[in-house]
C-alpha cells in the first residue's frame, strides 16, 4: 500500500494554503496534523501522555520547518517521518531520565487467556518491548501499510536495515507471543 495514497483533497488544499502563510489554514492544518500524528507517536511510544507529548512537540517542528516540504503532495510522508523522528527521540530521552513504566494493569492470568482484549493487551505489551526503532519500523509496515523503500525513505535508513530491524521485531513478538508473526 503506498501510504501517500491516503491522503485526501481536504488535507492536500489544507497544506497548499499553510505553504502560501494563510494563518486560518495553518490552524486547520495543524489540529488535522495532530489528528494523523498521534497513531503514529502512540504506536511507538505506546503511552498517551507521552504520545500527546510527542504530537504536540512535532507540531512545533511542522508550524517551523513546513517551508521544507516540497509539495503538498510529500506532506504526510514528511509528517509521519517528523512524528516518527520526534516519538523516538522522545523516548530515548525520557529512557535516560526514568525507568519505564508499566503499559497497562495485567488483567487475571486465567482471564487473559480467553479474550480478544488479554490478545490485545498482549500483543500491546509485546510491542512495549521493542526498542523504539524496532517498534516504528514494524509498525509503519504492519499497521500503516508503508513499503520497505518508503520507511527507508521516512526513516533515512538503508532498505538493507530496514528489513533486518523488521526481521528483528517479528522474531522478538513471535518468541513472546508464541505466534508467527510474518508477511
């Protein structure tokens, strides 16, 4: 699936009119910026407040750096690897600081057999221990439906690396979730 083929005339003419400097449509531009970011930083961030803290962080960068897009077009692109970027970053930085922290309350380990939310839960907790680089990759590729060559090109890592992190991250869920987890 080519990811830029998401996107829609509204969100195009949106970008085209924030390039041109009209106020109201960076604004615009903006709060659905934050709508499409925030999947991504929480996919790799796998905590809201911190998910919130990253969009928040790359809407900064967007309002800043928006001259650097070339067309309306590449928009989402840049801004999925800007959200990206940003997630990752910000987990680094917050690795360094303080311990991570739980993902979310274990549910009975008797329940958490026979639901479709302890699969969830999971498969959220399996991708909690990813390093994020591992995480965003594999995301970007499973859940978002980008190609190796776009996340190469998103993430500027060689196709090479690319591949073998997504290796990587389908090998560690396989091993904790006991699953094959492959194209």
């Amino acid at each position: 699936m080519d990811g830029a083929q998401n996107d829609d005339p509204a969100l195009l003419k949106l970008v085209e009119w924030a390039m041109r400097g009209e106020q109201n449509a960076i604004n615009d531009l903006i709060r659905a910026s934050a709508r499409l970011a925030y999947p991504v930083a929480y996919g790799i961030l796998q905590n809201r407040h911190d998910a919130e803290d990253a969009v928040s962080e790359a809407m900064y960068k967007v309002i800043k750096n928006l001259h650097r897009v070339e067309t309306s077009a590449a928009y989402r692109g840049w801004l999925t690897t800007l959200t990206s970027r940003t997630a990752i970053d910000l987990s680094r930085r917050r690795a360094r600081r303080q311990a991570r922290e739980e993902v979310q309350e274990r549910l009975p380990e008797t329940e958490a057999r026979y639901t479709d939310a302890s699969d969830r839960l999971a498969l959220r907790e399996a991708l909690a221990e990813l390093s994020p680089e591992h995480r965003a990759i594999l995301l970007l590729r499973e859940r978002d439906g980008y190609d190796y060559k776009e996340i190469s090109a998103m993430l500027q890592l060689p196709l090479g690396t690319v591949k073998s992190r997504l290796a990587y991250a389908r090998k560690a869920l396989e091993r904790q979730l006991g699953t094959q987890y492959n194209d």
